[in-house]
C-alpha cells in the first residue's frame, strides 16, 4: 500500500537535511519513521533518531543562533 503524504514527508526530510547540512550538523538515524505509514498520521511521522553529544550542541547552537536572528 502506497501512503498518500510520502512524497510530501520525503521532500520534508531533504528539506531538513539540507538545512541540518548548512550548519554544518549530520542527524545519523535521520529518516521516515517507518511505523507511521501504518499509522492514521495525516502525513508520516520524520524520526530525527540519536546523536552525539558534538552534534546536539551543535544542533542547540544552530537554534539559539536562529532565535537571535
């Protein structure tokens, strides 16, 4: 069965990666979270999945500069 949103989700996930990648920040286990396509979620659910310590601060950083901002 073909989930009616995954386009929507896949062009989301490029979308935050590329922005992740532009400060330079790498989410390994970024990625659709796979469960919600079976879900009744209007559109599936983006796993932002586990990091490092490096890359949390820098994650946290990103967002405090983008607050300034």
């Amino acid at each position: 069965m073909h989930h009616p949103h995954v386009q929507e989700a896949d062009a989301g996930l490029e979308d935050l990666r590329d922005a992740l990648a532009a400060h330079g920040i790498t989410l390994p286990s970024l990625g659709l979270e796979l469960p919600s396509f079976a879900a009744s979620y209007a559109t599936p659910l983006i796993a932002l999945g586990n990091c490092n310590l490096e890359t949390a601060q820098a994650l946290a950083a990103a967002l405090r500069k983008g607050e300034a901002g």
